[in-house]
C-alpha cells in the first residue's frame, strides 16, 4: 500500500508557516511523543482512511518525499539529464 498525499501546492499561500513549524518538529529528538507530533502535523496531508495508520505503514522514501516537498526543496529539484522538475 502506497500513501497518498493531498501536499500544498508552490502557489498555496502559508509555505514559511508550514516550513517552520515543520522545521521545528523535525528539530525534536525523535522520542515517540515527538513521533506523535510530527505525525499530527502530516495528518492533514494525507488522503484516504485512517491516515496515522498510513503514515505509520509508510516507507521512508513516501515520508521523505513529503518532508522534502514541505520544506521547499522538492520543486527545485534537478534530475540527472538535466531536466527539472519544477511544474510547468
């Protein structure tokens, strides 16, 4: 099972909101109660049922791909050949 995530689109307003406070979270050291915290702000992100259980069920890379996105870097990224991938 993959999760499916609804992430903030580049032109959707509250991104240095959401990078702080992602930032923050991302700071605390990684006790299961800053798990909780960290999961509670993803949840919104998620599509579909029982979203902890999906983030819970997740791979590192679909978490990874969402942290990345968040906190800016995932759109400015460049693949290998040289082709971004910034949406047109």
């Amino acid at each position: 099972m993959s999760i499916k995530w609804r992430l903030p689109t580049t032109d959707e307003p509250g991104f240095l909101r959401r990078r702080r406070d992602l930032g923050e979270l991302l700071d605390l050291l990684p006790t299961p109660e800053n798990t909780e915290k960290l999961m509670d702000f993803l949840v919104p992100y998620v599509e579909g049922d029982d979203p902890k259980e999906q983030l819970l069920n997740a791979t590192q890379a679909e978490y990874s791909l969402a942290v990345v996105q968040m906190l800016g870097y995932g759109n400015t990224v460049s693949d290998p050949k040289g082709v971004s991938s910034v949406p047109q």
